[in-house]
C-alpha cells in the first residue's frame, strides 16, 4: 500500500493537473478548472476541498440540482484527487456510490470534500462529501469510489 502524501505537496499535484485539464477543449461537465476548482486549504493529508457554483441548468423536475449532475460532480472530485494521490497516472471509476442526504440547491455555492482512504497497488478507494459554503455540517450528499490504477 503506498503511503498518503501530504496535504500541500498533494494540493500541488492536483492544481498541477487540474491546469493541465483546462487547456482541453472538453465539453463534457463538470470541465476541470473551469466549472470546479480547488480551494486553497491546508485539510489532512490525503484530502481536498473544491468549489462549484450551481445554476438552473443543472435542474431537475423538482427545482433542485439532478442527482446526476450531483454524481458527476463527486466523480470527478474523486477522481482527481486519486489521480493526484497516484502521481499522475490515470485512474478511471471502477464503481461509485451515492447516497443524497438533502437537495442540492441551485444557484448556490457548494463545496466538496475528498478524501483517499486507501492507495493500493491497483486501486485507490476515495470519499467525498457536498455541502454548502459555510456549512459543513450539513451534508447533501455522500459518496465513495474505487479508481483503478493504471501504471
């Protein structure tokens, strides 16, 4: 198993990638670093937080944000995080699952917490958390992930 690096040196790898990503011409949603972005917070080693601001074309029938969008979102959190936990190496979702605690509300700033609870040899396990700025007690939704190393 390989040992978590760093908050900061973490940190580093993922803005690293994540500018990388904006040069693309992706369309796809969320675009890294254009639609998330990686706030600037010394969190525990194996973690980060990133930003996303919701707006109404993200809605469902409801009037909330879609559980799709939702899932896309933690996806992609997780997902960068294990690629900036693996040094670069692609690692693309082997399973995810998402469980909604509260409505994602739209045109609202939101924020989602990564964290790797384990880097192996060929997978990475991660966890994510969404909630509102300033408050990160109330969870919207919560997910896990395995991501395949690829080596």
């Amino acid at each position: 198993m390989s040992e978590l690096i760093s908050s900061g040196e973490l940190r580093r790898r993922a803005a690293e990638f994540i500018a990388q990503r904006a040069q693309s011409n992706a369309r796809a949603w969320p675009r890294i670093g254009k639609d998330i972005a990686l706030v600037n917070e010394d969190g525990p080693a194996g973690s980060l937080l990133f930003s996303c601001h919701t707006d109404d074309s993200m809605s469902n029938p409801l009037g909330i944000v879609h559980g799709g969008v939702t899932a896309s979102l933690v996806d992609t959190c997780m997902g960068v995080t294990c690629t900036a936990q693996c040094g670069g190496v692609p690692t693309p979702t082997v399973t995810m699952t998402v469980n909604y605690a509260r409505p994602v509300p739209l045109n609202a700033d939101i924020l989602v917490r990564t964290r790797t609870i384990r880097i192996g040899s060929t997978s990475g396990q991660m966890s994510a958390e969404v909630f509102l700025a300033g408050k990160p007690e109330e969870v919207l939704a919560a997910a896990t992930g395995v991501y395949a190393i690829k080596r």
